[in-house]
C-alpha cells in the first residue's frame, strides 16, 4: 500500500462511517485485487499510447464490481486519465440512448485534481495548451488553433464551430454565453437558443452526435496532455428489467460501442461495463444478440486462481471470511496510524476479536458473507471510534452489533430478516 497522507486518511474513514466507496485512496483497501494489477496497469499504458480497449467485469452484489471501478479509476488517474462513471438505469440513463449517457459521463467527468464536472477546465487548459505552443512554434494562436481543430473536425464535425465561438465569448467576457456553449458541449439540453445561434448550431444533442462528441471529448484530453478516459458503465444488468425492444436496442448499442472500441475509433478510451453474472448468462442478457456475446464470451468453468486477466471478462469472487478479516486490518491500521491511542486501539481490536466480530456480522446476513464488507467496515470503525474516544471501553461487554433494516440496501434487506441481531463475543 502507499503512504496515505491525514487528510486522505480522514475521507476514507469518513466515508466507511457513511456506508460508501470512497472517492480516494481505495489501493488502502484494495483485497484481493493484486492478481490483477500488472495486467490492468499494461492495459491502461497501452491506452494511454493511443489504442483503446473494452473491459467486462461480472460479480454477484457484495463481490466489489463498484468498488473495482473506482479502484482502477483510481490507479487511472495516477496515470494521468480523466475518468467518467456513468449508472445505467432504465428511467434516466437507458443505454440505448447514447446522448444520455455521453450527458451523464460529462456530468461525472473527473481528474486527479479537478472535481466534476470538468469539462470546461480540460477545455481551458487545451486552449492554454495551444496558446503556449503557438508561442514556442512562432505561429498565431488562430493559425494553430485551427490546425488543431481540424483534427478534432475528423472526430466530431461540430466540435469545431462550438469551440470557435466558446474562444470568442471568453475573449467578449461573455462567461454566461461560454458556460451555456460548455453546456451544449456536454448533451445538456434547454441551452439558450442565442446562445447556440452564435455557434451556428440547432437543436440538442442527439443519438448520432453522441459518439462524435465522445471522440471529440477524447481528441481535446489527449491534445491537452491527458493520458485518454477510464469510463465506466456501471450496473449494466438492470438492462434485463426493461421491454424486450428496449432491451434490444440497448445490446445493440453495447455491441457498437465494443466493435467501434476494437475497431481503434476511440483512441484513448478505456471503456469498462460491470455486471451480474446473469447479464452476462441469462436468456435476457447478452445472449438476446448473439454477436454481442460472442465478443465478451469468456470461459469460467475452472479454478478462479487460474483465470485470465486478458480475457473480454474479468471475474469477481467476492469476500470468504479470510478476505473480510484481512480488510478488517488493513482498515485498523489506516485508523491506527492517525491516531494517538492507535497501540491502545490495535491492543484492544486485535485480530481474534476482528475475525469474531466479522464472522456476527455475516451471521447477522444469514451467513452470506460476500454481502457483508459495507455493514462490516462501517461497524468496524464505528468500534474503532468508540475505542479511541472511550478509555473505558470494552467492545467485548459494552457494544452490540444491531442491523436494522432502515440500513440495509436492497440486496442486502433480502439476506436478513428485520429482527436486530446481537454480536456474540
């Protein structure tokens, strides 16, 4: 693991205090995952020189498909990525309808250092990019802008005469104008129809435009010094939810996105989907388009130590009771080193009271302990706390371990009953 610094360390455990990801620093508890970093890592560098690829990850609820994605968004970013991550649902972001998903990716759209959404800044820096090599190279700023733009033109079409009047407005002082063309630029609708006039354009983003805007989106990251965009699909199984037609367009766009990923049409782009292992097997998932599963067909008949990294899916197994334990320390430690009673704290959680207090835990979920490592970290830290607050306090008479069912999600409401369950040390 690498040096986390205070700060890191307090939005990590501030986040397990809520029952969330966090938004950084997940290498803390990345368990299990080592076995595939060195590929990932090759994956990401082989992106980031211009080639592009599709990855499928599949795993029941509670093996970590969302943390995995946050947690390679994170190493993505190390790398110098701009990362995206966009939930896939029938009511806002149908896959079928690309304009929405390419919306909610530049809704998410993040780096190391900007928060979302960050499409306007990654636009600034391109046109400082440009402004500082028109300077070196003793051209205009117009004359290389324009060179430039024609490179984006062969992407996305339109790009070039929104960015054009975005130059204008910023040079006019119009900020309002330049924020509703960044607007337009990111498949918002209801943009001001003066607005769009100055720009020369109509109407909304729309199906088509969609994935020329994402290749425009990717010309401009790599022009201003991105490594390319990790983004990410998540959740892609509730595609089984919806009518049989919707559930057929929506494969047929997964389908074009991977061939046109394969076919070197997004260079730059690491595209991720994740899933249930049903999506991926079922008779309403991608077994519904034939050629779809024929791309992302991998075999998952052997031994899970022996599956291959390189391969269109990547398996998730999920947590036993060893794996549970060992995040269980890694998370004590992270606690333990910011904190002035972490001997104290260490001494009195020790490893036999994590590996009993993850093992009620998980009976407390009817035994299912891949559904367990949210309530169990959250818990954890909570004991953690109350260690560290509390001289006098002796998790083994003084703390109970109760789940309601008000803080259960779904998946996890349906492996447990709604009676409080006690912790038994």
């Amino acid at each position: 693991m690498s040096p986390v610094s205070p700060r890191r360390r307090r939005e990590i455990l501030d986040a397990l205090r809520r029952g969330t990801v966090p938004a950084n620093g997940l290498d803390q508890l990345a368990v299990g995952l080592g076995r595939l970093e060195a590929e990932l890592d090759t994956e990401l560098d082989v992106v980031a020189g211009g080639g592009a690829m599709f990855k499928a990850v599949r795993g029941e609820y509670g093996s970590g498909k969302t943390f995995f994605a946050r947690w390679l968004g994170d190493r993505a970013m190390k790398k110098g990525f701009a990362v995206a991550e966009v939930q896939i649902n029938e009511i806002d972001t149908p896959l079928h309808k690309l304009e929405s998903v390419y919306r909610r990716s530049i809704e998410s759209l993040h780096t190391a250092s900007i928060p979302p959404s960050a499409l306007r800044p990654i636009l600034d820096a391109w046109l400082f990019t440009v402004e500082d090599d028109a300077a070196a190279q003793g051209v205009s700023v117009d004359e290389l802008l324009e060179r430039r733009l024609a490179e984006v033109a062969t992407r996305a079409p339109v790009f070039p005469m929104v960015i054009r009047a975005y130059r204008e407005l910023l040079a006019e002082g119009d900020n309002d104008g330049a924020d509703g063309l960044v607007a337009w630029l990111g498949g918002q609708p209801h943009v001001a129809a003066a607005v769009k006039r100055r720009a020369g354009i109509k109407g909304d983003l729309d199906n088509f435009l969609a994935l020329g805007f994402l290749r425009g989106l990717l010309a401009v990251l790599a022009d201003a010094g991105s490594a390319g965009l990790l983004l990410v699909l998540d959740e892609v199984e509730t595609l089984q939810r919806v009518r049989a037609d919707v559930r057929g367009k929506a494969l047929n766009a997964l389908r074009q996105l991977v061939d046109e990923v394969h076919d070197g049409r997004f260079p730059g782009l690491y595209l991720l989907i994740t899933g249930t292992p049903p999506f991926f097997e079922g008779r309403q998932g991608i077994a519904q388009l034939p050629p779809l599963a024929d791309r992302l067909h991998t075999d998952f008949s052997g031994d899970p130590r022996f599956d291959n990294p390189r391969a269109p899916q990547l398996r998730l197994t999920g947590f036993d009771a060893d794996r549970l334990v060992e995040l269980g320390e890694r998370v004590r430690e992270l606690f333990c080193g910011g904190s002035e009673s972490g001997e104290r704290v260490r001494a009195i959680a020790d490893d036999e009271f994590l590996r009993r207090f993850a093992t009620a835990i998980a009976g407390g979920l009817g035994g299912k302990v891949g559904i367990a490592p949210r309530l169990f970290l959250r818990k954890l830290v909570d004991v953690l706390d109350k260690i560290e607050l509390h001289p006098d306090f002796d998790p083994y008479t003084d703390y109970e371990v109760k789940i309601s069912e008000s803080e259960l999600s779904d998946e996890e409401r349906e492996a447990i009953s709604a009676d409080d369950v006690e912790l038994d040390l």
